[in-house]
C-alpha cells in the first residue's frame, strides 16, 4: 500500500468516525456537573448541573432550569422571567463549523452575548484514566487566565465539551482549571429531542460595554425594582412580606447586602477580565 493511500485511508477512517460521533449526538444530551468556588479563599463549594445539546451544526450548553425556559419561549414566544446577574454565564452556543463560540448574560429580560474569541491551543499527553466507563487521554490548555486540565475520549468522536471548550479529537469528559476553582464533569448521557431551542433577540456586547453594565449594576443593585428605572420591565408598586403585611423596603440596605455579595463571590472563570469592585 503506498502511502498516499495509507493516508487517505486514514483520513476516510476520521471523516466517518466524526460523521457518526455528530450522527449521534443529534439525539443525545450530555449532562455535566460543574462544581466551583464562588469564594476562592473559602474551601465551601456550589453545584450545579449543565447540558450539553448539538444539533444541526450547533451547540447549545445551559442549565437544565434554562434549556426549560428556553423550550417554553420557542412554543409561546413569551420569556420567562430573569434575574439580574452578571455572573459568569448563563449558557454558551458553538457553531461547529466556523467554531464561533459566544456566551450568553441576562440582565432581567434583556440577554446579552460575548464572542470568545481567545484560541484553545491544545497539548495532548499520553496519561489517560476512566471517566463514566470510557477511557479517556489528557490535555491541557490555558484560557481566560487560567491553566486547565481535560480528559477527552474518543470513544464519543465530538470535537466538543462544556463551557467553551472545544477542538479536541474526542468528547471532553472532564475538565478542571489548574486551582480546582471549576471543574466540569461529564455525569450522564441521555436521550433528547434532537432539538436545539436557540435563544433569540440578543444583543452583542464587547468585554468593555460588558464591564460597564456590571459596574453600574454593582453601584445600584435594586435599579430595576426601586422604581429608578423608569425604562424597566417590573416595577413593584406594593412589597408584601410571607405572611401578606406591607412593608416598606429598605433598599439602600438592600443595595449595600448585594455589593458585598458581589465583592464576596467575584472568581470568574475568565480571570483575564476580572472586575475589581471597591
């Protein structure tokens, strides 16, 4: 044989395996849990659970409680309602062929998106371990300031995982920043719809206008329910407390509870765009 055809052999053989990979991702959903440190100088840890759908050339990876709310938008048309935030993210979208890769931020019912434009450049080495069954091999990368460590198997042939991550000759099984401040573990693979339910009406920002939004949330956290922003969606015109008694809200207190939680739990995963709040 020579050794163009051992090359195009090759070559045939990845075409398929990959061709399958993405055949059958279409109907299955890979749910990952993330374990992180809000609080990096604190040993407690939060959980939560993501999933990860691929459908049509794209990619979707959300909460389970998003992936929902998002469903129920492409049957009504109608949002649901969403909390002001800016933490880390609320769900990222991958397109796999041009591997654009943006990351989704809610401000109530306004949704917002990053581009990741910062490359993954990926060191394979020959260290491998069993991940849900599979057998998975090691790499390493850095991104947003940090040095993360994954294990990818090829056994599922997607160039995909969670988060932003992507690119590697196999499925990211795991993956964890060089301080364990996130760790991404692939849990279980089920069955879905095969549908996507990308979100709509968003609007694109830069890390810049990003970093304004976020200041002039932390300098008046209760902006959209103090009745300040004229231009809001949900005003409060009445404040009850559980058991149904009026009350008036104090909302500089209020404001003051939220920076300090803010200052608190600020260790994103982007590092590099770390905001110094004061």
């Amino acid at each position: 044989m020579t050794k163009f055809k051992r090359m195009l052999k090759q070559y045939l053989s990845l075409f398929f395996l990959f061709a399958f990979g993405f055949v059958f991702a279409q109907n299955k959903s890979f749910v990952y849990e993330l374990k992180y440190k809000p609080n990096p100088s604190k040993d407690s840890t939060s959980k939560a659970k993501y999933v990860l759908d691929i459908a049509e050339g794209k990619s979707m990876f959300r909460t389970l409680k998003d992936k929902e709310a998002d469903s129920t938008f492409h049957a009504t048309k109608r949002f649901s309602f969403m909390t002001t935030s800016f933490k880390d993210f609320k769900s990222v979208s991958k397109n796999l062929n041009t591997r654009e890769t943006k990351k989704f931020i809610t401000n109530f019912q306004k949704l917002f998106t990053i581009k990741i434009d910062e490359e993954l450049v990926w060191t394979i080495e020959k260290e491998t371990k069993e991940n849900l069954g599979m057998k998975s091999q090691k790499a390493v990368t850095n991104y947003g300031g940090r040095n993360w460590v994954a294990w990818f198997t090829n056994e599922i042939a997607l160039q995909e995982g969670p988060y932003v991550f992507q690119g590697l000759p196999g499925l990211i099984t795991e993956i964890c920043d060089s301080k364990n401040d996130y760790v991404f573990s692939l849990v279980q693979i089920k069955n879905s719809d095969g549908k996507l339910y990308e979100k709509e009406k968003e609007l694109a920002i830069s890390w810049k206008q990003y970093e304004k939004l976020a200041r002039d949330y932390y300098s008046d956290p209760t902006r959209e329910i103090n009745g300040k922003n004229f231009g809001s969606t949900v005003m409060i015109t009445k404040w009850q407390d559980e058991n149904g008694n009026e009350f008036t809200p104090n909302f500089k207190e209020w404001n003051e509870k939220k920076q300090k939680e803010i200052r608190d739990n600020n260790n994103p995963i982007e590092l590099n765009h770390k905001i110094e709040y004061q």
